[in-house]
C-alpha cells in the first residue's frame, strides 16, 4: 500500500515467490494492473504478474501479515485510516516512505504496537501505469521496531523475504537508520531537483557541490541537535557514497518536478527547515530549496 515504484517492486517479488500478495492501488494505476497486469523491468531480473490481485479497498483484503506502507507522504494519514482493515492482532506495518517521521505519523491510528520503520534503498520510478522501472543494482529493505526491541512478526516477515531473494534485515537502530537515509535523500532531492540535474554535473562543479554537502550537513546537524546518534561527520560519508553512484542519477522529487506532479518537499527540505526553526540550527541551503520548489509543490498535472 500503495502498489507505487517502491510497494510494486517489493510486492511484485513477494507474489513471484509464491506469497499472496494484494496490491493497493486506484486511478489509472489498478485499471492497468488489472487489465494487463504488474510488470517489472529491474536490473536484478525481469519480472511480470498478469494477475496480481490489486483492488482499491483494504476491506476486499482484510486482515494481513505485513503490510509495506508506501504511499506518498502527504496521503500518509489517510491511507493509514484506509488501512485499519488490513491490520490485526499480530500484523506488521513497515513504513517505506521518504520522510523522517511516518512512524509517529501512523502509530497514533494503528497501534504503536503494529508499526515498524522502515528505509527502503532503491531507485525505481512508476514508468507508466503497472510498469515499474528499476534501475539500481540495488534493491535493499532494513526494518525495526523504534524502540530497539525483538520482535517475532517482523523477523518472521524479513525470513521469508529473504528466502524470496529480497535484500532485507532488522536493525535494533531504526532511528539512526531512518536519519541517515533521510540525509542522503535530502541532499540528493534536494539538489537534483533545484538544480534541474542529475547526480553527475552537480559533483563535477564545485559549486554546486558545496550545495549538495551543505543540504546533508543541515540534516545531520538537525538530527543531531534532536539526539539522535548520527556521526558529526557523515555528510562526508554520504559525499563519498555519492562519488560512487551512478552520474545519471536523479532523486524521485526531481522525477515528479520534471512530469509536474505534486512534490514531497514539505517532508523533506521543508522537514529540516522547519525542524531547524524548532531547534534553533540554521538551515540556509534546505531554506533555499523549499522557496525555489515552494510554488510547484502541488503539481500542474
């Protein structure tokens, strides 16, 4: 939920695996999953489901194992209600959205309980209705309970992902793990999309280098004035990770910038603008992309 680039993808390697899996999805997106099914171009494996079982009511489904929480960021409390359905006594529900505070967001409405992070590593975008290009060579999940603790539901879901082929693993650290993801995704939205360039350009000039380090060391510095246990340093690492991914690269919000549909810049640039008021860090680089993206966040599409 929802069968987007991200939900798609993993659901689509559950279901190959033989797991029943139900695809939450409306619009155009459910009629093309249903008239032609769920197919996947990946550089780890093609695949294609002519018969997912997508729907757009949680209630056709009922109770569930897991549910893989993607929905974009500004339906994440909607979706949550929808979801009420798919959730019981033991069910699982692992955030895999781009923010940093989808845990908090959804444990009110479902039960602190039954709702994991998660931080989903992967570069996929929704090419068209049901088609979901992925053009990473990765494809990796990490989960967790916010509080650190063992749980047997969650790690009974990782097992069986596993042996379904997904990179997946429980981490006692969720936290840490969703900031320093939320640091790089920042940086690189935050740049690709201001800058109207892929990851490449942007490194070559110095420029626009020192932007892209800057947006990731007013993460960092947030997340750590909030105490979480990030390293003083790891805009530095995430600026080596970067060196070494591919120059093509683009975030999603460049992506959703370029076709004009509605932006998640409020949870992300706007996120450590906004927490860096509460807190009293300066944030100028993630201030000046919230005003360039201000007025193209809903979209024109």
């Amino acid at each position: 939920m929802a069968a987007g680039a991200v939900g798609g993808y993993f659901g689509a390697r559950l279901a190959a695996a033989g797991h029943d899996v139900s695809f939450i999805a409306r619009g155009a997106l459910l009629d093309a999953i249903r008239s032609k099914g769920l197919k996947i171009e990946s550089t780890l494996g093609n695949l294609h489901l002519p018969n997912a079982n997508a729907t757009s009511d949680p209630k056709d489904v009922g109770t569930v194992d897991v549910v893989l929480f993607a929905v974009n960021l500004w339906a994440t409390e909607k979706a949550a209600e929808m979801a009420r359905p798919l959730v019981g006594p033991s069910t699982r529900v692992i955030t895999l959205q781009n923010g940093i505070d989808s845990v908090e967001r959804i444990a009110p409405i479902l039960g602190a309980d039954k709702v994991a992070g998660g931080s989903a590593y992967i570069a996929s975008v929704m090419a068209s209705p049901g088609f979901v290009s992925h053009t990473s060579a990765f494809a990796r999940m990490i989960c967790g309970r916010i509080d650190g603790k063992p749980d047997a539901p969650l790690q009974a879901f990782v097992d069986a992902a596993q042996k379904a082929g997904i990179d997946i693993s429980v981490t006692p650290a969720i936290d840490v793990e969703r900031w320093q993801k939320f640091t790089f995704l920042v940086g690189l939205s935050g740049a690709t999309a201001a800058l109207r360039s892929p990851l490449g350009p942007i490194l070559d000039d110095p420029d626009t280098r020192k932007f892209l380090h800057d947006l990731m060391r007013e993460v960092v510095a947030v997340g750590r004035a909030k105490g979480v246990a990030l390293a003083a340093d790891y805009a530095d690492d995430r600026m080596n990770f970067a060196a070494n991914a591919p120059r093509t690269m683009k975030a999603s919000l460049a992506h959703d910038l370029e076709r004009g549909n509605r932006l998640e810049v409020d949870w992300l640039a706007g996120k450590v603008a906004s927490l860096g008021r509460e807190l009293g860090v300066p944030t100028p680089a993630n201030d000046a992309v919230y005003t360039v993206l201000k007025l193209h966040r809903m979209g024109h599409v």
